[in-house]
C-alpha cells in the first residue's frame, strides 16, 4: 500500500491512503451485505403477507426509487468527497460554524448499536448450527423448539462464548484489511448466499399449494391492503410501513453507505451503483418471501455477513491496521525507505 510522509509539528509521520475496493463486484457485494439482513429473509416476506401482497410490493418498490436511491446515492457522496469515517466526514464537509458534524456522533452510536445487536444473534446462530448439526432438534414440534431457545436464553455463559467466537472472527477478518480481508470473504460469503436464495427458492416452488403462494405474491389485492381482517382502514399504516421498509432494507440514515462511499474510485458513478446495491438487495428480498416457509436455513449467512459489514461501517479495519503501523513503523525522515 502507498505510503505518504507528512511534517507534523517538526517530526514526520505515516499517513496511509484510504483504500478502494478491488472490483465493482467487490463493492456492490459488499455495500449489498450492509443492507442485506433480517430486513429482507425475515421482516420482509412478513410484512407482504400482512398487506395483502403484491399491492404492498408495489408502494414498497415506490419508495425504494423515490426516496432510497436518492438518498443512497447522497451517502455515497458524503463517503467519496471526504475519504472519511462517519464522524469525520461532517467535520471535514460542513460548512463552517454549522452543526452538521452532530449527525456524524449519532451514526456512530447506531453503527454501534448495530453490531451490538448483530453480534448477539450471530451468536445464537452460530450455536444453532451446531445444535442443527447435532441433530438436537430431530423430533421435536413447535413448543418443544420454543422451549430449547428459552433454556439457551437463560444459559448466559453460552451466549457471551458464542458472541465472543463472533467477535474474535469479525476482527480476524478486518485485521486484514479491505481488499484481503473484507472484501474477499464477503464476496465469497454474498455469493453462496444468493446461491443458497436460488437453490431455496426453486424447492418452495415444488411444495404443495406453492402456486397459490406465487399468485398472492404477483397479483395485487389492494382490498386487502387497505383493510385489515375486522375490516378497518389501515391505508396510511401500509404507506408508512412500506416507507419504513425502503430505509430499513437499505441501512440508510446511520452512515454505513457513507463508509462505503469513502473507499469508491473517482472513476464510478455513485447512482449507478446505488441502483445495483438497489436490486440486489430487492432481489434477496423477493426470493426470501418465497423461501419464508425455509427462511432459517439462510439466516445465518445473512447475520454473519451483516456483522462483518457493520464493523466495516464503523472503519474497523483501519483502527486495527493503525494500531499495526505504531507497532511495526519507525518514525523516519522525508525521501528515506
């Protein structure tokens, strides 16, 4: 990586130039990972079902391109023009004596919160996989499964292993940088995901009464989207939810776009790959709700990728490679190797 030598105060320093990703691929995969979540495997097929289907994908859809794409495309910008993390990039953009760098404090709060959130149930699964492995669950119906979640629940020692296991990986990964650690592992992850979307997919299309399914899905009721069972309005409920979703699905108003925005190249147009990351993510969602019966079985790819990308979003990788740089550099003067 290129180095660049800068006089601060009278001695000299290593300052690193901010990394790009490696391919297109790379960063549609993995700005579509950020985005791609229980958003769209679990949320997403359940709020379809709950709005009477099409006609809710439609207003979804809508918003998507009136409202998430724009506002995509507006974080990207922020990331290009500063080259920064998210509490830098206000600073470095705003106007003087404007507030704009406030926002920057609550994006990382919600990145935080994020990986709080994504590290605990990648956890979980993490140690469902073994469980499923194992065979634990063979037998057993509804109440018997919902019994063994709560005995994990209750079992704190187990859950703190498994979400440190979580963490451990996470940083592993982002110690190696952008292009060597994150990018190749999400790509290679994104990529048996949507394999996975595919595989799912064309089994829940050979289950029993799977074309009534795919009927509710492509042809819009909007009866049902405008009423619920005991027949009240619930329109704006609809509207408000299906706007709810757009921001929601595309981790849009914490400043992980942004993030992925400072490592994008000059030479790439910031709409264009918003659309991308756009129907990408669309993509994963619509095949998810005809995949919701076998959900679960893509879930953990899904939160795992997610959690490494929530520490991207938070610029992990350079706190770690900065701590490397004190250890591993002496200071040394301009024009010496």
């Amino acid at each position: 990586m290129l180095r660049v030598w800068r006089l601060i105060q009278g001695g000299y320093a290593i300052v690193k130039e901010r990394e790009t990703f490696a391919s297109r691929l790379g960063f549609v995969l993995i700005s579509a990972g950020c985005a791609i979540g229980l958003g769209n495997v679990w949320r997403f097929p359940y709020i379809v079902g709950q709005y009477g289907g099409a006609a809710f994908v439609l207003i979804y859809l809508l918003f998507l391109v009136i409202m998430g794409l724009p506002i995509m495309a507006m974080e990207f910008s922020v990331g290009r023009a500063s080259r920064k993390s998210i509490l830098a990039s206000f600073q470095v953009l705003e106007p003087k004596g404007s507030k704009w760098h406030w926002y920057g404090w609550f994006g990382m709060a919600g990145n935080y919160l994020l990986m709080m959130f994504y590290t605990t149930i990648a956890g979980w699964l993490l140690l469902y996989f073994f469980k499923v492995a194992a065979g634990e669950f063979r037998g057993l119906d509804a109440a018997g499964v919902e019994n063994a979640f709560g005995a994990m629940q209750g079992n704190v020692g187990i859950q703190l292993l498994f979400m440190g296991i979580v963490v451990v990986l996470g940083m592993l990964i982002c110690s190696r940088g952008l292009k060597n650690g994150v990018e190749k592992v999400n790509k290679a992850m994104m990529l048996c995901l949507l394999a996975l979307l595919v595989v799912l997919a064309v089994r829940a299309l050979t289950l029993p009464g799977a074309m009534e399914g795919v009927k509710f899905y492509l042809v819009p009721n909007f009866h049902n989207l405008m009423y619920d069972a005991d027949g009240s309005f619930r329109l704006f409920r609809a509207i408000y939810d299906a706007m709810g979703q757009a921001f929601f699905t595309l981790s849009l108003g914490i400043g992980a776009m942004a993030i992925f925005g400072s490592y994008i190249g000059k030479e790439r147009t910031l709409l264009s790959e918003s659309v991308n990351i756009t129907l990408l993510d669309t993509f994963v969602a619509l095949m998810a709700w005809m995949d919701r019966e076998i959900t679960w079985y893509m879930v953990f790819a899904c939160m795992i990728g997610a959690f490494i990308v929530a520490l991207v979003a938070m610029d992990g990788w350079e706190r770690l490679k900065e701590i490397w740089d004190r250890t591993g550099y002496q200071k040394r003067p301009m024009g010496k190797s």
